[in-house]
C-alpha cells in the first residue's frame, strides 16, 4: 500500500504542491499521540466485538490466515510480517487515505472527509469482515486526522491496530 501514497504524493509535486504539510505532514502535541495509541487499543478490542457480531450472521473462509501463519512461522517471519505490517503498511495507507482522499473530501464537510475516507478504505480492504474493521479504524483516523490536521496521531491508530493483531495472531 505504500507504493499508491508515494504515487499519490508524486502526482501531488508535480500539480505544484511543494508543502507536504497539506497532506497532514506537520508536528502534533504529544497528547494527541498518546490519544492515538489509546484509539488503537480500543479498536483493537472492538474489531472482535464487530467480529463476534459479523460471524453470527456470515459464515466466511479466514481472510487473515497467511498473517497467521506468517506470524507463527518463527521469529525472523514475525519481526518481517510486523516491520512491512505494522510500520510500512499503516504509514502508506495513511498518507493515500487521510492525507490525500480525506484531505480531498474535507471541502464538502468533515463527515465526508471523516466517513468518506473510511468508506473508501473499508472497500478496498475487500468484501469481508476485513471492510468492518478498516471502517471502523478509518472512522477513528480521520477523526484524528481531522481533529489535528495531522497524520502522526492517525499513524500510531493504525500501527497499534495492526501490530496488536500481527502479535495476537503470533500467539494462536
């Protein structure tokens, strides 16, 4: 996902849009990062109640069984699988759907920024349970992003979601 943001962000420098900090790139008061850090715990705990929910209804192949595997395959596959998952994965994702598609979406309000965005990138997260999750974390990151015209607190939401699940699934 980091490759769409860098072409997003190229595109932007050849429109002539010198200052990345139109795309959230800018400095944010250390609460709003601890804000972050508690926001991905929290949709940490709730993606299993929406999950708990959504397997009560739907009966689904798991989507996430190669992070599962990858995650148990030993300590080398672990620290890859977190680094590309829980580092690049979030950084890019965030830079391409808040700092680009939300920051296009804020003109028409912040619930199409906030909620557009979230629904752009529960789609692409495919048709399955994975689009309720995505949801509901972009949902929580573009608030923030939205809140602190910064991408750093929206970042840490999505590198504690991602990463308590990269080591929840090592632990299956």
């Amino acid at each position: 996902m980091a490759w769409p943001a860098a072409r997003a962000l190229l595109a932007a420098r050849i429109v002539r849009i010198r200052n990345f900090r139109a795309f959230g790139f800018c400095a944010v008061e250390q609460k709003w990062l601890a804000a972050g850090i508690g926001l991905g715990l929290l949709a940490f705990g709730l993606s299993f109640a929406i999950e708990g929910i959504y397997f009560m209804f739907v009966t689904e192949p798991n989507t996430r069984a190669d992070f599962q595997a990858a995650a148990t395959a030993g300590p080398v596959s672990l620290i890859v699988l977190v680094v590309t998952g829980a580092l690049f994965t979030p950084f890019g994702e965030e830079v391409l759907f808040r700092g680009v598609i939300a920051n296009a979406l804020n003109r028409y309000g912040p619930r199409a920024g906030i909620v557009g965005s979230a629904a752009i990138f529960g789609v692409v997260h495919g048709p399955s349970v994975i689009l309720l999750d995505a949801f509901m974390v972009g949902v929580l990151t573009g608030y923030l992003f939205r809140k602190t015209n910064s991408l750093w607190p929206a970042i840490v939401v999505h590198v504690i979601y991602n990463g308590a699940h990269l080591l929840y699934y090592a632990t299956l």
